[in-house]
C-alpha cells in the first residue's frame, strides 16, 4: 500500500528493514563500517565501560570542540529494534545535538539481540547511565543536567533505565527524550494493526523485534521491556515525545504520553504529520531540519531538577 508521505521523504518507499533474522549480522557488518569518529565541530572519547555482570561495553563520549565549562549531557540509546548497531545517520544525528545544543552525548553500544535477550539490553544502558552519574567530574558533566533519550528501540531503553533509576534509588535523569518510541510488546495498538507495510518498519518488523528480544521470558519485571504494562509510571521526569504519522509505533507512543500526564509528568506530544518511522535518514529534509530544531529547542531549556 502506498502512503502519503511528505514529498521530501518518498525515497523512503524503497527503504525496508527485512523481516529476517538471517539477514541482521550482515546488515550490523555493514553498520559496522561507519565510525563515529571526531570532525570539525565535534570531539569523539572511546571508553570500554562495564556493562551488565561485568561484561565491556563500548561507549563514545562525544564532545563540541572548544569548551571549557561542564555542559548538560544527553545519555543516548540507538534504535534498530534491539538487534541492529547504530547508523551513520544515529552518529549524524548525535552529533548535531553536541554542536548545536550544545551539550555532550554519551553514545552507548548496548549488546543487541537475538544473541543478547532482555533484560541484557536495559540492563547495559543503566550501566552506562549508572558511570555517568559516576563520572561527572571526569566527564566535564552538569551532574542536575544529564538527560536521557533515544529513538525506536532506544526510546524503549531510555524508558526502562529511568524505570530502573526510580526503582533502584538512582539520581533520575533531568529529562527524557523520546523518539517514536517502543511502549508495548502486546501490539494491541490500532496503528500496530493498520501499518503492516509502511517503509522502513512496520508491525510485522515489530513482531520480529519482541520475538527476539523477549522470546519466553517471565513477566518479572517486564515493565523494563513493556512499559505500558508498569502499575505505576510516577516520579517520571520531564519528557519530549515524539511520533511519525505513518508509523506502527504511532499510537503505543501517543499512550505512554497519555499515561505519563495522568501520572502528573509534564510531557509534551508533537506527531510528525506526512511522515513513517525512521524519516530522519533523509537528514537535510524540511521536516528532519523542523525536528531536529524543536528538539534541541527542548533541550536546552535551562529547567534542571
């Protein structure tokens, strides 16, 4: 089925992740080639941090060039259903942030699935955000100013840590920045049912994504996986929320804004008309540009905790 997408973004038709496993290691081979690596506005620190049970995980710190002063810091998690390695465009998008914001980003190379199920995922990204908090000195970090965020997947990620934070009596982020993310592996959603051929991910990919990333696992703690299903989403921090028109993860997104204003977070919503999940890989776009700009907008919002 075709969709009505924005002009500016129709070469994202030909644009589809496959809906087979067999395929993942090859697509993460060629991920693999493109380095985050530092340039004219950007300094790029690679640290072999602890992830969970002790295994190393590989994290950037990315940095502007010339500062002096602490700067806030954007913890960030990549999308590609739990299973894919970041893209160039997830490094050019980061990097936009650190330049323009500014701020620093802590970039995180969380172990993917099917190899590495839940809760190895999550429990990576705290690790990460846990040796931030840690590290703030060493980092040139405002330790009241250190966010939260990612897209897809990772916007699922950043949920479950701030979930996890709360939980385990961690400093919570400042805010949370969430990019069309995942809520809900019940794919109940009337999106989730509709959108099951839309460019680059669709319902069918989101099937995939759960299958893998939770398999048979118990329902302890699932809220970490599934955080529409968490009793209790209080205590939220502030947060940025932000959905694709044409999108199965549209209205599980549009639910867990729901859920957190009822909770007495204050959250914003801003749905992105005319466009499908992952619509920044055509980056220099009107609509990618008009995103970028009211998300770093939000984020230098000087309303620390």
């Amino acid at each position: 089925m075709k969709y009505p997408l924005d002009a500016e973004l129709k070469s994202l038709e030909r644009h589809k992740i496959p809906a087979k496993l067999r395929l993942i290691p090859m697509m993460n081979a060629i991920s693999s080639r493109f380095k985050c690596e530092s340039d004219t506005n950007v300094i790029v620190s690679e640290y072999d941090i602890a992830g969970y049970e002790g295994e190393m995980i590989n994290t950037l710190v990315i940095e502007p060039r010339n500062t002096e002063s602490k700067l806030p810091c954007l913890v960030y998690f990549h999308g590609g259903g739990f299973m894919l390695k970041s893209t160039a465009i997830n490094q050019q998008t980061v990097k936009e942030y650190v330049a323009k914001t500014p701020c620093k980003v802590v970039y995180v190379d969380y172990r993917l699935t099917p190899d590495n199920p839940f809760p190895i995922p999550v429990e990576d990204c705290f690790s990460a955000y846990q040796w931030v908090l840690e590290h703030t000195e060493m980092l040139q970090i405002d330790s009241d100013a250190i966010m939260i965020g990612g897209d897809s997947a990772g916007g699922n990620l950043a949920i479950g840590v701030t979930l996890m934070a709360r939980d385990r009596g961690l400093t919570l982020p400042s805010k949370v920045m969430l990019i069309y993310p995942a809520t809900d592996r019940r794919m109940l959603t009337e999106s989730m049912q509709k959108y099951t051929d839309t460019p680059v991910w669709d319902a069918k990919l989101s099937e995939m994504m759960w299958d893998a990333y939770l398999g048979e696992q118990p329902a302890e703690h699932i809220e970490y996986a599934s955080p529409m299903e968490a009793d209790d989403l209080s205590s939220f921090p502030k947060t940025y929320v932000e959905v694709a028109e044409f999108d199965s993860l549209h209205d599980e997104g549009v639910a867990f804004y729901k859920r957190l204003v009822e909770c007495g977070t204050e959250a914003v919503l801003h749905e992105v008309k005319g466009a499908c999940h992952g619509f920044e890989n055509v980056f220099e776009c009107q609509i990618t540009r008009k995103c970028m700009a009211r998300r770093m907008e939000w984020m230098s919002e000087k309303e620390y905790r």
